[in-house]
C-alpha cells in the first residue's frame, strides 16, 4: 500500500500541474474568466481530496486509499479536457 504522505504529495503535483496549465491556457487564449473557474474548481478538488485522506474512523484504509487514488485521476482528467476546450 502507498503511503499517505506519497498519495498527499500525488495529489498536490497532479492538481498543482492542473492548476498551471489552466494559468498557461487561459493567458494563451485570452480566457482569464474560465480558466479562473477551472482553477477554483481544481482548488476545492485539492481541498476535498484532502480531507479525505485525512478522514478517520475509516474501516477499509486499504480500499479508501484506492479509491481517492482513482478519484483523482478522474477528476484531473476532468479538469484537463475542460482546459482543452478552452
């Protein structure tokens, strides 16, 4: 199992890389209103992911932890195709 502290640092770069190409893409095109709205979205992501791994009581650490990992390569992935269509 991966460690929390490694899952915390994935979603830190993944949603820190997100964040700087929403800023790259909306400068680019001139789009600073949607690509504002992509880059809050991808905050309150950053932020509820968080606090999911950092939940406790959780009986399943093993499962929980699998499952924030795929969440957030949905979510990323999400959030870059809105960025593509910029």
């Amino acid at each position: 199992m991966a460690s929390i502290k490694n899952l915390k640092k994935d979603i830190n770069y993944v949603l820190g890389d997100v964040i700087e190409y929403a800023l790259d893409v909306s400068i680019l095109k001139n789009e600073s209103k949607k690509g504002d709205a992509i880059i809050d979205e991808a905050i309150e992501t950053f932020d509820t992911l968080v606090a999911k791994v950092n939940a406790k009581g959780v009986e399943n650490k093993k499962a929980h932890f699998k499952s924030l990992n795929g969440e957030l390569e949905t979510k990323a992935k999400a959030l870059v195709e809105k960025i593509n269509s910029l």
